[in-house]
C-alpha cells in the first residue's frame, strides 16, 4: 500500500463541527478536492467508528490518515488535477469492513424553482423532490435524499449503508428556508434509512421521512427507499371514464372497511394480516356482490399500533406494511378498478401522534404543528394540530392528496374530522384556546387551506371525490370556494345518522313522540349535498353494533333493520355503510379481531343480508334514486304526518321524471291495510321491495306485487292509492307508465 503525504489545510473549527456533528456545509470540507498548486487530490472524510481506512483507486490503495481526534481522515492523490474515481474502505471497532463510494464528490439536485414553489407552499409535486428518489449522477446510480428541516442545527443520513451512524453522513443546507440534501451513490431499493437531526440545544433525534414511499414493518419503523416501480396499470379505462363522470348523478353506495380486521389468515404470519392482493380479490368479490360502488379504507397510511384505527398517521407518504410493499397496495387499487370498484381513502389533515420518530417537534422546534400551545394540541386524541398558516405544512398535505391520486389511481378522500380543524375551541374549555384576529372561533388558516386543498384536487385531477367528515352546521361545507364554500363533493350528514340511530332504538309504542326525528332531516338535506353514513363510529366503544341498537325481540330486530335499510336507499344523499353493518354482527367491532363471518350461518343474518344485497341493487338500478341526490326536485313527501300510526311516504323522481318510485314505511308492528296515500301520478304502482317478505325473514304481507292509482284527490294530490303495510316494514313501488308527467300539486 502506497504511503500517502500528509495534506492538512483544514480549519479547527470545520475539524471541529464536522466531528461534533455541526457542520450545515460539509460538502465544503469532505470529499475530494483538487489543489492545483501542488498538483494533487486532497480527500478527506469522517468515519466517526473506524480504526483502520483508505481509499482504493483503480490503480491505487492509499492510507487515510487521522487527522483529528474525532475521527476525520485525509488522503492525498498525488501528480493529478483531475479527481479520480474512488471508494472509501473502514474496519469498526467491531471487526466489520465497510466500503463506499464518497458522497461528497456529488452535486445536489434541488432547484431555485422547487425551493421558489415550496416556499410559498405551491409544489403540488414536492413528493418528487424531497425524499428519497433514485437518481444517476456523474455516471453513478445512487439515492438523493433531501429534507426540510428549517431550524435545525445540522442533518445526517444513517442507514444501513453506514451501520447508522449518526452524523457520519452530515447533509448539505441548500436553502435559507432549510432544504437539506445528500447524494449516496451505490444504493438501491429495499434499503433502510432515517434523518439524524441535530437540535439547537444539542439533541439527536432519529426521524423517518417524511415524504418515505415505504415504511419498515411495525415495531421497527425505519423508511425504506422505493422508487415505487414494478407494477403495471391496467386501469386507464377506468380512470378515462371518471374523468367524464357526472359524480351527482351517479349512485355512490360505499362499504367502508378496516383491512387489518376484515378478515384474518394466522397461516400467513403471526398477526394475521392478509397482503393487499389477497384482500383485493376477496373485497372486490364480496362488495360486488352486495351491490356496493365504492369502498372507502381506514387510513392505510403508515401508523404506529395494530390495534389503533389508523388515523394516528406517523408516514404520510407510505402505505402501511402491515399488508404488504407499496406494489401489492397498487395491486389492490387496480384490480378494485378493473371490477367496477371505486376506491376512497380516509385522509388525516387534521392531527399527528407524538411520536418521537415522526413529524413532533421534527427540527427540535414546532415544524409541522404550531408552536402556539394553545392551538397546536388536541386533548381529546393527544395529538398535535398541523400548522395550517406556514406555506411549507400546506404543501406538505395538499401534495400529499395529489400524491395518493397521482401514484396510487385513489379515486377519493374522505376528509376525517374537518370540524376539529374549522374552530379554535373544538373540545376546548374556556382558556384552552385564543379567538383569531376577528374575536372568534373560526381557524382562518384552516379554513383557507381546506378551499385551497379542494381546489386544487379538482383541478388536477377531475372527478375525484372529497367528503367531508363534519358534524357540525358550518355552513358552505359542499359550496364552491369561489362563493365562501369549502369546496367539499360531500359532507357526512351526521344529523341524519343520529336522529335516525334514535328513532329505531325506540320501541314503537313511543315512535309516535319521536316522529320529527325521523322526519326532520328533509328540512335541510338540500342546504349541502350530503352522504348518509352508518359509519365504523356508530359500532364501537358501548355504542352498541347496528343490529343491537335495534329495539324490539329478534324478529323485532331485524324488521327494523331493515326498515332502516329502507330509510336509507330512499332517502335523498348517497350513502356509506361500515363492514359490520350489513351482516348484522351481535358484537361491537373489535380493533384487535375480524369479522364475524360466522354469523352468516344464522338464518336471521343470512335473510337480512339477502335483504341488503337485493335493496343495495336496487338503488344502483333506479335512476330515481340516485340521479336527484342534492335537489329537492328528485323528493317529495306523500305522507309525514301520521305520527299517532308512525307511518311514513315519500316518491322518488329521475332527472327526467320519466321514473317515479314510492316508499311507504310502517313503523310499528301491526298491519295496516287500506292505507290511503296521495301520489303525483296515475297508473300501476308494481310493488318491487316488500321487506316483510319471506325470504327476508319476514311476515309474507304484501299487495300482490301492484297496486292502482285512483283518480281520487288525497291531500294535496290528483290521485290516490290504497295500500297494505305489512308489520315493521318498508315497501317500494315503481310506476309502471313513467312517461306521464308528474303532477306536483292539484
């Protein structure tokens, strides 16, 4: 081995920030650098746990020789001005041999114009900037790893590649706004890493990426590079023909559903968890089959705890592995699309957990949340409130939306808990909080990121869903930005949920006290475009599961479950239904379990999931029952006066008003026949849903199949019908000649 001539020009204090991890421009001092004067190439670099090292040419092995005490070593090269291509070789204190090539001869990609977008919090692609993106530079494969971490005091990579080593990789400050990067030749997919942060005060803490495509399966959380290539698409007609989708005129029946408890495979690993592509063909089969449209995921976004819901998001970018790589989940979406399926994700804007290898306290300082105390937490969730007034934290969740559409095909969002976003004093006491500029309770900065958010999705991507989970009555929810809206698709209307959840729970003996509850909802169900849910929050924590909120015995039960089915499908608003529902599982759901498929052995369940399956069709075929969702032209009461009897009426009309379809809803168990209702229209009313029907568990009273308009006024309407309710029952008819006009009055 060649001896090297000692070549030490470097200051005490660079020696200095380098070893002690300080330096925020070590490209400066590391590497290999050409002094012209003496005709020679100066290579220095720090190997913080090395007892031997050199560098090893293509001709050539040179010692490094220490040139501090905190482990930085220099080499010269000899009678050249041109660096030649080297790698650099260590053995640890453990007997381990490490070689690389020099990170430090490499350029940094990040522009003026990134860093320009970023700033002001308009990079909708940031995700193909910041993070880790494999690149060829100088000739070399390798990674480029950018970061933003605008008040620390010095950055670092530490991975597999460097036995993670904190600071022996120290990354480069590109930007006054606190862009760092580093470029690692010689690494590839699959490989580990994470951002050793320096603080002010001194502290090391080691941060995933926040933009990491991958996540290293729980407990161990490191990001894991993935340039996520692989997988071929085969969805563009899919994704040509939402383009196009008038989405107000379309049915949306949604089956939300947690995949970690949907069901379990023990032979596949010790917790149980089916891969994504498993999951894709038994989900798009089932959810097919009950009829529905869309399915709408738990948050898939990586998140510490099994047992949790998932909306404590700690990787924003990376599908969770818990079901496999980013491909199997691409696997998944495409093949929900090739079957007809459409795909919404729950998305957590709102909130992010404490822990420490996350987006808390990322720089040392409140970087993604606020640092004012009495905004930047929720008590109710102990978590911390994202800083929706800092430009940098806008683009980091609006890109991320863009992202998920972008690489993933997702053809929607369901926004979790806008309300704990829209007001300052969200489950805050009195002093827990401060009013805004204005004296009120209003988030101003929430509000504008959440119009900017919408915006932006519809514009980039046209047809894409966003629905609001908002339970409160902010106004515009559903209203485009341009008029003060938020600009939402949909908003959850929770006040439906609850109204209607009480009203069933009661015994009919006393509904006749709680008409308005059923009835009150059509009072505003114009004022927003809304979705009616029967969500994952309505079955768990002593709430009771759907069937078990029903009142009455078990036959009891069933009615009127399905008699709240009946509800649902008629009433104007798309619709949303958790995995539990339609299978009328006894137990609540259970995070840490699955599914009680089981009870689909019972005849009870098996008849009322027959009942779903055939009403859930039916709304999907009947253009009267989706086509004038948000109008109040598309309803009209027939009947919502008879509290004494609790029985109800409404029709349904298409856009066209060639198709009229009637349900009539017997809220009590006994039979009623010769039941006058008033109808807008003449002609045979062919009953095509008796839920009292025998094959749904039912009594078997009917009308024969139809019933025939008489020109008989009642009430406000030219004709009349007579009609026999069966017991705890919903009835749908359909008139037979749709080409005559609706009479809306007489």
């Amino acid at each position: 081995m060649k001896k090297k001539r000692r070549f030490n020009h470097v200051s005490k204090t660079d020696i200095n920030k380098i070893s002690t991890f300080e330096h925020q421009y070590p490209i400066d001092i590391l590497g290999a650098k050409v002094d012209k004067k003496i005709h020679s190439v100066r290579i220095i670099t720090f190997l913080p746990k090395a007892i031997n090292a050199y560098i090893k040419t293509k001709h050539v092995s040179i010692q490094l020789d220490r040139i501090s005490t905190g482990n930085i070593y220099s080499a010269v090269i000899e009678n050249t001005d041109i660096v030649p291509e080297y790698t650099i070789h260590f053995e640890d204190e453990d007997g381990n041999e490490f070689a690389f090539h020099d990170p430090y001869n490499f350029p940094i990609e990040f522009s003026d114009y990134d860093e320009h977008l970023f700033a002001e919090g308009n990079h909708n692609r940031i995700y193909e900037k910041l993070g880790a993106h494999k690149r060829k530079i100088l000739g070399k494969q390798g990674v480029m790893f950018t970061l933003w971490a605008p008040n620390a005091k010095a950055v670092a990579l530490a991975g597999e590649f460097n036995s993670w080593t904190p600071g022996m990789f120290p990354m480069q400050k590109l930007t006054a706004n606190g862009i760092w990067g580093l470029f690692i030749p010689g690494i590839n997919d699959g490989v580990q890493y994470k951002f050793a942060v320096k603080d002010n005060h001194g502290n090391i803490v080691m941060k995933t990426d926040p933009f990491a495509f991958e996540s290293e399966l729980r407990p161990s959380n490191a990001s894991i590079i993935s340039s996520l290539n692989g997988f071929k698409w085969t969805d563009k007609k899919w994704i040509n023909k939402r383009k196009k989708t008038i989405k107000y005129k379309t049915p949306i029946s949604i089956y939300e559903l947690h995949l970690g408890t949907w069901k379990k495979d023990f032979g596949a690993n010790e917790w149980g968890f089916k891969n994504y592509r498993d999951l894709a063909h038994e989900i798009v089969e089932y959810v097919n089959l009950m009829g529905y449209t869309h399915i709408e995921l738990l948050p898939v976004m990586e998140h510490p705890l099994d047992n949790s819901w998932g909306y404590q998001v700690v990787n924003y970018y990376a599908p969770s592995s818990r079901y496999g790589t980013p491909q199997d989940f691409m696997y998944f979406v495409n093949h929900c699309h090739l079957n007809g399926i459409g795909v919404i994700l729950d998305w957590v804007p709102g909130h992010f957990p404490t822990d420490a290898h996350g987006l808390a306290k990322f720089d040392g300082t409140a970087q993604f949340e606020y640092s004012n105390p009495l905004k930047s937490y929720h008590k109710d969730w102990g978590t911390l409130i994202f800083d929706y007034g800092k430009n940098e934290v806008r683009n980091f969740l609006i890109a991320n939306a863009l992202f998920w559409i972008d690489k993933y095909h997702i053809d929607g969002l369901r926004v979790d808990a806008v309300a704990s976003m829209l007001y300052l004093d969200y489950s805050k006491n009195d002093g827990e909080w401060e009013p805004n500029i204005y004296g009120g309770n209003e988030n101003l900065e929430a509000i504008e990121f959440l119009k900017r958010l919408n915006d932006t999705v519809h514009r980039e991507f046209p047809g894409i869903l966003t629905i609001a989970e908002e339970s409160t009555s902010w106004h515009g929810i559903t209203k485009p930005s341009y008029t003060g809206g938020l600009g939402f698709d949909m908003k959850w209307n929770m006040g439906w949920m609850h109204d209607t959840l009480f009203y069933f729970s009661q015994d009919p003996v006393y509904r006749k006290f709680h008409h308005n509850k059923i009835t009150f909802s059509l009072w505003y169900s114009f004022n927003e475009d809304y979705l009616l849910p029967l969500s994952h929050d309505e079955v768990v924590h002593g709430k009771k599961s759907l069937i078990d909120k029903m009142s009455g015995d078990l036959w009891q039960r069933f009615a009127n479950l399905k008699l709240l089915y009946g509800m649902m499908f008629g009433h104007p608003g798309k619709k949303l239904n958790f995995m539990t529902n339609d299978i009328a599982q006894y137990l609540e759901w259970n995070s840490n379990g699955e599914l009680n498929w089981d009870v689909l052995e019972i005849e009870h369940n098996k008849k009322f999931n027959l009942f779903f399956r055939d009403i859930a069709h039916l709304y999907r075929k009947q253009p009267a029952l989706f086509e004038v969702d948000f109008k109040s032209n598309g309803f009209r009461w027939l009947d919502f006066k008879d509290a004494d009897n609790s029985v109800l009426a409404f029709a349904r009309f298409s856009a066209d008003n060639k198709e009229t379809i009637i349900f009539t809803f017997n809220m009590t168990p006994v039979i009623r026949t010769n039941y006058v209702f008033g109808v807008p229209q003449k002609g045979i009313y062919r009953e095509i849903l008796n839920s009292d029907a025998v094959e749904y568990g039912g009594s078997g009273v009917g009308n024969l199949g139809e019933i025939i308009a008489e020109e008989i006024p009642h009430q406000d309407f030219l004709y009349s019908i007579k009609v026999t309710l069966p017991p705890l029952a919903v009835n749908v008819f359909k008139l037979d000649n749709p080409n005559d006009p609706v009479e809306l009055s007489s």
